[in-house]
DNA sequence: ACCTGAACACCGTTCAAGT
DNA sequence: ACCTGAACACCGTTCAAGT
C-alpha cells in the first residue's frame, strides 16, 4: 500500500515523565465543557490524555477525586476573578460587593458546566480537603470585605459571617438559577445578567445597612 | 427440601393494569432517597417496580423523562409545602414569606437528593413542560406573596417579578448550600437552619421596606 | 397494548502482566 | 515506578419476539 497517509494517534508529548496528571485534569476539563457535567468521563480524560483506561488509577484513586481535582481547579479561577474584579475598587468595599457579585454571575454564565460541577453532587467537598481549602479562599475573600464594609460604615455591625453567608446565599443562588436556566424568562428578558447581580446586591446592602 | 422458606419476589401488585408509569416513579423516588442522586437508575426503577430492564420504556422514552416525572412531583410536594406555610400568616404577607422560605429550607435539608434533582442538570426544564409548569407554581407563589406585601406597604413599589427574584436567590441559594453542605461550619454551629432561613428573609425584606 | 430476553456500546474499577 | 490488556459488573437503549 505504500506511504498511505494514515491518521496517526495524538502526540503523547512526553507524559510517562509525572505530567499525567495534569494531564487529566486538562482532558476533563475539556470534556466538561463539551459535553456537560454527564459528558465526563473517566475513560475519556484518558483518551484526551492519550492513554490507557486503567492509567488514571495511577494518580487518582477513583473518578470522584479526578472531578475533585477540576473544581479545586474552578474555585482557584474563581477567587482569582473576584480578586480582580475587587482590587478595582480599593477605596470603595461596597462597590468592591458589587463587582465580585457580577464577577461570579459572570464566571457562572460562561461556564455553567463547570460551576455546576464546582458545587454539585459529583464530588462532596468532604471527601477532598483540598478541595474544601479552595472553596473557602471564596468565603474569605468575601468577609473580608464585608469587615470592610464595616470600617466603612456602609453595613451595620454584626457577624461578618452570618451577613456575609446572606450576601453569599443570594449571588450563588442567582447563579444557580442562571447555570439551571432556571429564571423566568420575563425576568430575563428585561435585565441583563450584571443587571440582576447589581440589583440583587443593592438590597442586600440596604438590608445590612446601618 | 420440603417447604423452605424461599424469598420471594415482591408481591407484583397490579401493574399490566396501566399504573406502571406510577410504581416507575416511586421506585425512581426510592432509590433517590435511599442512594443519592447517583444511584437513581432506569433499571433499578424496572427492578423496583418488579418489570424488566426494557419495560420503563414503554411509558418513559427515556431515563431524563423518568427523572423528570420525579422532579415534577417533588416541585408539586414543595408548592404544597409552601402554600400550608403561607396559610397561617394570611393577615400578614411579610410573616408568610418568612414562612415559606423556612419552608423551602426544610424542605431542602430533609429531601436533599430530591432538591437536588429538581434543580440539576439531570432535567433540563426546556425539554420537559410539565415540569416548567409545576416549578412556575412556585414562582407565582412567591410574586402573589410580593404583591400582598405592596398592599400591605411593606415592600417598596416595584416589580413583584423583579423583587420576586432576588427573595428566590436568596432562599434558594441558601438551600443549595445546605444540600451541597457548602455552608461553613462555624455559621452552622452558631444557628440552626431556621434561623438563617430567617435572618435571610429579614434582611431582604429590609432591603425592599418602603 | 404491554412486556420480556438478548444484544450493543458504553461505564467505573480491578488485577495480572509487561517495561 | 508507571502503564497496558483483559476482565467484571454495571449502565442506557434498541429490537425482535412473545401474550
């Protein structure tokens, strides 16, 4: 048959080397982007990764601590984001609420898989400490600058983590609607997404007010 | 062997007389409950329901059809719920609304698999009208609730969808948290869920006072 | 009209075996 | 130390066949 050009598997670049297990990670992601939460699969990150099926059990002990590993993965992206869509209102805590509001609507709005995963079922923050650490740089972040907040006298005194878990509730709660499509259209008809977070975080600072 | 006392299947009931689709449901409900959302299975329903692997399929066209039948349900038993927490505070629509977000967070810690089912990915509201309808009579619920407190003056004028919305990310993002078990233990040990399900609603409702 | 049995293509996971 | 190949027990789904 001669030199038929026949399709030759993905390069393996130089895994075998201690990088498959970003390696995964990587393949999951892009599966979960895909396909969905439902799309990932722990045979197919292993052929994104260009490997055998029983390879991932060298680096995670089952399929739950590979999804584990992306959401830690999320909520790193995450805090990033809010990080720096607060540090652009240094001066102003409120404003900085605002924007770390809208920041996370938006994060959830592009990646709906990947927040869903991020907070769903698949894997359970109590089986993977690290992943737990992730998810309170998140909390942290944001009662800080509710004790901000209270410096600045724009929310009234009392525990910054039974006022923050209010202001937390209500953002999260927003992007879960979003990331379910679960809003009523009408509602999302006549707002935009950065409309409802800012709206949603003007009353409940009114209600913190003091 | 004389008469051992054997095992036998489940009493078969009735089926073949048209309440398959009923007894699938509830097995589906069953394993819900007692494996998590991850263990609700089209086969384990058939088993269940004591049918065969392929029988579901005569009533269901698929496995997303079946889960949404069980998530319709749920959001008909959470409606309910709510509308009796509504009814002993009919002079008061502020109160009513405190009611039924305690309501809807109980609601949420008792039946966790459940809550989660109603709102995840599994079901995709979209290609499944029955189930839109029954989660719309939560929304109308709440928006009647909203419009009674204009009357009442105890929210600002404005629009109950609107208004509506940031009271249902609120209460709603509280209960996903509380499913997920994403709120931090410190506020978990400091108050019970009804209180936070109040001091929510309390603090929205400052949020929106005249 | 409603259900069964067998089959197909997929999973997650395990385990001996290779280098 | 790290990976492969084959196997096991499960899935969702389809389809001929039974009554």
């Amino acid at each position: 048959m001669g030199r038929a050009v026949r399709p030759r598997p993905r390069p393996r670049a130089t895994y075998h080397h201690g990088n498959l297990r970003s390696a995964l990670i990587e393949g999951a992601s892009t599966l979960l982007e895909r396909e969905g939460p439902l799309g990932v699969t722990l045979r197919g990150a292993a052929r994104q990764a260009g490997v055998s099926q029983a390879a991932p059990y060298r680096h995670f002990p089952n399929k739950s601590a590979l999804l584990a590993a992306v959401a830690e993965a999320g909520f790193e992206s995450l805090v990033r984001t809010m990080h720096l869509a607060a540090r652009r209102h240094r001066g102003s805590p409120a404003a900085a609420l605002e924007a770390m509001a809208k920041a996370i609507v938006r994060f959830a709005a592009e990646q709906p898989s990947r927040y869903r995963l991020m907070c769903g079922p698949a894997v359970r923050g109590r089986d993977h400490p690290s992943l737990l650490r992730a998810a309170s740089a998140a909390w942290d972040l944001l009662t800080t600058t509710i004790r901000e907040c209270h410096r600045a006298k724009r929310i009234r005194p009392g525990d910054p983590a039974q006022q923050g878990f209010v202001f937390w509730s209500t953002i999260h709660g927003l992007a879960v609607l979003v990331v379910d499509e679960q809003l009523p259209p009408p509602v999302l008809r006549a707002h935009s997404l950065e409309q409802l977070a800012g709206y949603a975080t003007t009353v409940v600072l009114a209600g913190l007010a003091p």
